[in-house]
C-alpha cells in the first residue's frame, strides 16, 4: 500500500501540559485547602474559577488541582503550590490575571501569582524537598497591633525568648515525632525539621519560622504550643525532651490555634531531580530506635 492508498492520517490530540500554580491566601474565611462538600474551601474557589476561564464541560472534566501543602481551616498562606494538568490550548487562557480576575469577584481573600509551565515529572506534593511555615504569638505585655490581630495568636503569659529558641533546638533535626502528631494509618511520624529559629517581628510579635522535609497533621501547632509552654515556665527543658523521646501523645501543652499558622514556602529540587524525588517521598520512611 502507498502513503496515497493509505487512510487518512488523524490529527493526534493535542499534547498535555502541566502547569504549576504559586498561591497565596488569607484562612480566615476558608475551612482549609481541601473541597468538603457544603463548605468554603480555598481548592474549590481557586477550581470554581478555574473552570470559568476553562469553561469545564466542553473540555472535558472539571479543574482539578494537587496541592503541596493540605492547611487546615484558618490557616493562612503566602507560599502554597499546586499543579494541575490540562490541554496545551487550553492553558492559554490560565493566566494569573485571568484568574485572579474571576477570584476578585468571588474568592478576593486568596490570590494566584505565577502560573507557569512545570515538567510532566513535577508534583506539588510528592516532589517537594521541603516547606517552610511561619507561626505568630504576642506574649503578654506587648502592644497589640489591630492590623495583624487575625494573624496572630495573643498568649497571656509572659514569654522567655532565649528560653523558646533553646527549646526549639532541642526539635529540631530527625526524630519521631509522634508526641506532637498524629500520623496516617501505616505512616510513620519520622521527620527532619531542618529549621526552628525565633524572632521579635517589628509589631512586637513573636515569630517563629519552622522547615521540615514533611510534617504531619497538626505537627506545626503542636511544636510552637510546646515551645509556648517552654518558653512561659509550665515545661521545664528536660522535661519537653522526655516529651519527645516519650513518642507518645500527651496533654502536658497545647496545640496552638490555626489563624497564627502560614504556609511560606515549598521548595523543590531542580527539574532533573524531579521525579527522584517524588519516589523517595512516597516511600515509607523507618522507624527510629527508641531513645535511651
């Protein structure tokens, strides 16, 4: 058979493309990132307008976005990623002006800033190597600021500064983490927090910044409510490290409240180290030997 005799060769479909998206928002009015049926949540805005300016349905189905970072309801969010996949045509028209054109009408408490083209290998969750949250307390006796109330927890204790970040030490690096979360169902809580360091913001708050590979529900507020409790006297240092070689839940401190919680950053490898990475982050990591 000649190319003449031979049918008509079908025009391939248009090739996919990932696109990664930068996401910032305000918690207060959001129960969470994730889409809960009859509730306010950050992916079902961003996915509603997403599906404006993709007019779902002719195109297939509806947006649907993998995001880094899962925050719970009133936390808050400058650094949050998620990527989703669509037609190569279609994402012209996904554009963080666009986007952020159908949110300032219906969803102005949260913002894209960059939307751009990611290698099919990238994934929002399971490639990112770390990320990195902010946690604000006003002790007592310091001057309250109206304009960052929302966004700050108020503690009515006075509060060691030295004391918090020799207590925040002592959490970080890899350890077993179950005393200050929960972790999923045949997970461990075996984390790196690579980072844990204090410091007066200019409002007079207190601010704490918290980088691990990966945390668990909960772990964040956990961490600060522990150091809180350091840093006010109701837990002695050696105390808080029994805690946490204890690897046991416990009710000696106080998970802290959601609004004080932003979501900064997430940091990924380079593009050849992608996919890597994602592999690495799916498996299941071993347990510690227990502390002597």
């Amino acid at each position: 058979m000649t190319p003449s005799d031979a049918d008509p060769v079908r025009p391939s479909a248009p090739p996919g493309v990932r696109l990664r998206l930068d996401i910032g928002y305000d918690g207060t009015g959001f129960h969470g990132w994730a889409a809960q049926p009859g509730l306010r949540t950050v992916q079902e805005e961003i996915e509603s307008a997403l599906a404006v300016l993709l007019q779902a349905g002719s195109e297939g189905a509806d947006p649907r976005l993998t995001v880094g970072g899962r925050t719970d309801a009133g936390v808050h969010a400058r650094g949050q990623v998620a990527h989703l996949d669509v037609p190569r045509e279609a994402a012209e028209r996904l554009t963080a002006r666009r986007i952020n054109g159908v949110l300032g009408r219906q969803a102005p408490d949260a913002v894209v800033h960059e939307v751009r083209e990611a290698p099919a290998e990238f994934d929002a969750r399971f490639s990112a190597l770390s990320r990195r949250y902010e946690y604000r307390v006003r002790p007592l006796g310091s001057r309250r600021d109206p304009l960052t109330a929302r966004f700050t927890v108020e503690v009515p204790r006075e509060l060691d500064l030295a004391a918090m970040q020799r207590a925040s030490d002592e959490l970080t690096g890899l350890n077993d983490f179950t005393s200050f979360c929960k972790a999923r169902e045949g997970a461990t809580a075996v984390r790196e927090v690579l980072r844990f360091d204090w410091r007066e913001t200019e409002d007079g708050a207190l601010a704490a910044a918290i980088e691990a590979d990966a945390f668990c529900h909960s772990m964040v507020r956990a961490l600060v409510g522990a150091v809180v409790a350091t840093g006010s006297g109701r837990i002695g240092l050696a105390d808080l490290v029994r805690l946490r070689d204890a690897r046991e839940r416990t009710s000696r401190f106080t998970v802290m409240p959601a609004h004080g919680l932003s979501l900064e950053e997430i940091a990924y490898p380079p593009d050849d180290e992608l996919a890597a990475r994602a592999e690495q982050t799916r498996a299941r990591r071993d347990p510690l030997a227990a502390a002597e």
